[in-house]
C-alpha cells in the first residue's frame, strides 16, 4: 500500500488509522495558526497578555499567589 505524506497512513484506513489522520491534520492546522499568531506582533501581544490573566485566575482558584 501506498503511504500518504510519509506518516504511514494507508488509503483503506482503520479506525485507528483515521483517528492518527484527524489528528495530524489538525495537529498541522494548529501548527500553522501558531506560526501566524507569531508572525503578528499585535496578535501575539494579546495573547501574551491573556495569558497573564488566566495565570492570575488559576493562580486564585489554587490558592497560590
């Protein structure tokens, strides 16, 4: 059998196969949007800045400060 894209992946696929595949696309879509939300320097601001703001809230709902 043929292989797609080098991962192993087989045309007749298993139910496990098709998981390994759902997976990897969108393992490979988040990739992707990763790369952009870096490229943006506004985009990756936010997000750093909500990221301060979910430590803060975990950090309360923990009890650690």
């Amino acid at each position: 059998m043929a292989k797609n894209a080098g991962i192993g992946l087989s045309p007749v696929k298993s139910q496990a196969a098709q998981e390994r595949r759902w997976r990897a696309e969108s393992d490979l879509r988040t990739l992707k949007e990763a790369e952009q939300i870096k490229a943006d320097r506004g985009r990756l601001t936010d997000a750093k800045r909500m990221a301060v703001v979910e430590v803060k809230a975990l950090r309360r709902v923990s009890g650690k400060r």
